[in-house]
C-alpha cells in the first residue's frame, strides 16, 4: 500500500488523473515514460556544456514533471532551467526530488 502523505507531497495524483480524464491506462503509460525518460534528462543537465544546452534539457523536464503533476520537481527543474551559472546545489535536489518521484510512482504502479 502506497504512503498517501508522501504521495501527496510529491506526485499529485488528481492532478495526473484529471489531465488523463481519468483513463487509468494512460496515467500508467504517462508515468512510465516518466520513469523511463527521468534519468536521461538529469543526466542531460549535468553534462550540458553551455547554459542554452542545461536550459533546454532542464526545460524537458520541467514539462513532463507538471504533466504528471511533480511539482516539486518541475519547481527545482525551472530553477536549474533559469540559472545564470552551472549546475548546483539546486540539481542535487533535484535529483533527490526526482528520486522521491520515481518511488512513488513505482508504489503506483504496483498497487
């Protein structure tokens, strides 16, 4: 059984269900290309070689995390996506962020 506190916290569901119109099997495809496309783009953003590259790897992820309705995420990944200077503290958050996302959603799919 999944933690609804911490689903609360990082994963809005009724978001993600009314952006689906509550069709259950494309809420699973949306979180699973989530899943499936997350850590490419965190790895996008830390290996980008130039500001223009980070923002628009970072701005990826800002979309498909407010899909979804991780809005910490999406929160973390536009304050990355509009940094003046590399990456920072604000990407290991990120990452952690993402990290709490990913269990969640995994939590969901198994229920």
């Amino acid at each position: 059984m999944t933690d609804p506190f911490a689903a609360a916290v990082t994963l809005d569901l009724d978001h993600l269900h009314r952006q689906t119109a509550g069709d259950t099997a494309l809420e699973r495809e949306v979180l699973n290309l989530f899943l499936t496309q997350s850590a490419t783009k965190l790895e996008r953003i830390a290996s980008a070689v130039s500001a223009p590259e980070r923002r628009a790897a970072a701005h990826g992820l800002v979309g498909s995390a407010r899909a979804i309705g991780a809005l910490e995420v999406a929160r973390l990944a536009a304050l990355v996506e509009r940094a003046e200077d590399g990456p920072s503290d604000t990407l290991s958050a990120l990452r952690a962020a993402v990290r709490a996302v990913e269990d969640v959603i995994r939590r969901h799919l198994r229920s």
